[in-house]
C-alpha cells in the first residue's frame, strides 16, 4: 500500500517498482514509501515541498577571485607567493 498522501498512478507505480527491487530486505516498504515521498516533495507535489531541492555544499568563495581572474592557473603556481607568509626573524 503506497504511502497516504500518493494519489496518482505514477506514484503508486514508482512505490510498487522500488517495493520489488527491493524484494530480500526487510525494510522493503519503508524503503518505497520514503523514496517515493522524496520524489513528490522535489516535484512539488506536497504542501511544504514547493518544487525545492536540496543544497548542495560548496565551499565558500567569499572575498576570493576565482584564478581564471588572477590570471593564475593553478594552485601549485600559487605557493610561496602569498602575502602571509612567515619570514625570518632577523633583525634589520
């Protein structure tokens, strides 16, 4: 039996698919049911869903240029140029 919210027959075929493939596992249904709700919540097919999707991480590029824009090519260039680096501590 699909999950509550599952109206179409799209759906109810896409649970009875996954339920299938996964035929050995104990955990066969629950397996369908969560799949095929994450599916109607990307589709927006649910009330709080909306047609979102997930974020995907990435990191953070804040304050950086990107080195097509340095004019740089790669980071292996890059080392020992920076402006942080530690220097001797010699007097001058």
């Amino acid at each position: 039996m699909p999950p509550r919210g599952v109206n179409s027959a799209k759906r109810k075929r896409q649970y009875e698919h996954i339920k299938e493939s996964q035929r050995g596992n104990p955990r066969a249904e629950e397996i369908a049911a969560r799949t095929v709700n994450k599916q109607r919540s990307q589709a927006g097919e649910t009330k709080r869903g909306g047609g979102r999707k997930r974020k995907t991480s990435k990191k953070s590029t804040r304050g950086r240029k990107s080195s097509s824009s340095t004019g740089r090519s790669s980071a292996s260039s890059r080392k020992g140029t920076r402006k942080g680096t530690k220097r001797s501590s010699k007097k001058r």
